[in-house]
C-alpha cells in the first residue's frame, strides 16, 4: 500500500537531499521528457548553491519523506524577495506517490512560510505539459504572466512564468 499525504513526513534539510532531490528530477525529467545529464548536472548545482547561502527566514526548502526516503520536496528562494519575488523552486513529488495530497502540502507548507516572512509576490518558471502541476499552481492562485521558447531545461520548451502576489 502507498502511503497517503498524512503517511508522509515534512521536514526541512536532511542528509542525503541534494542527491534525493536532485535523483527524483533527474529520473522524471528523463523518463517524461527525454532530459539528460545538463537538466540534472543544473538541478544538483543550483540546489547546491542554494543550500549553500541559505539563510533561516528568508528561504524555505522542506523534504517529503516516507520510510527514509525523500519522495518529494520544494523551496522557496527569498534572495530576491524585495525586488522581484521569492522564487519557489524544486517542486516535485515522486510519481508513483502524485494524486495523494503531498504537493498540496508541500504547496500550502512553502506559501504559509512566504506569508509569515512578509514576502509580496512569489513566482516560478516550469514549462508547457506538466499539467498536474500547472492545475496545482492554478488551484493555489498562481497566474500564467509569460511564455516563450527556451532551452535552458537542456531542451527546447514552451517555458512558462507563473506569479501568485499573497
């Protein structure tokens, strides 16, 4: 039996979560959309830098995990959060646990964290045909801003930039 949402533990780093995290896009990204060692080689040094200048009340960055293992995760970048926004960043749930609640609590974990630290506007790039997540982005109060093509996911995509202003 699969573990539902309330099964699932939240907590904030843990060790082994760069490479948990970055296994779980790596893994996806490749099986659903043909993406390849630049996609996962971006993920591990971007969260990597993350982490690294992450600082207590301006950036958010929560794991899900069951049994031990991560099957979820996201973060929220707050390095801008003055100007242009926190950027909410990471989002994924592992497959065979998606429909059960866990990215809506990932969600309403990183947006409740943006509300307490005063931050105005969030906002996230993701690109067409994640539809789950887009319906999820939509159902939370994000807005489609802008479009345009892009290889900056190691391939050519519709990229898309959704902002939700709290």
């Amino acid at each position: 039996m699969r573990p539902g949402a309330d099964q699932i533990e939240l907590s904030g780093y843990v060790p082994g979560a760069i490479a948990g995290v970055t296994g779980l896009h790596a893994r996806y990204y490749h099986d659903n959309w043909g993406f390849g060692l630049y996609f996962e080689s971006k993920v591990a040094t971007e969260l990597s830098e993350f982490l690294n200048r992450f600082r207590e009340g301006r950036d958010g960055f929560w794991v899900a995990t069951s049994g031990g293992q991560i099957v979820g995760s996201i973060a929220i970048d707050g390095m801008e959060a003055g100007n242009r926004g926190a950027r909410l960043r990471w989002f994924i749930v592992a497959p065979e646990l998606q429909g059960r609640g866990i990215g809506r609590r990932l969600m309403r974990e990183a947006l409740d964290f943006c509300r307490r630290a005063g931050i105005k506007r969030v906002y996230l790039w993701t690109f067409a045909g994640l539809d789950a997540a887009r319906h999820l982005y939509e159902e939370f109060g994000f807005v489609l801003r802008e479009e345009h093509r892009d290889t900056q996911w190691g391939k050519m995509v519709l990229e898309q930039l959704f902002d939700l202003y709290l």
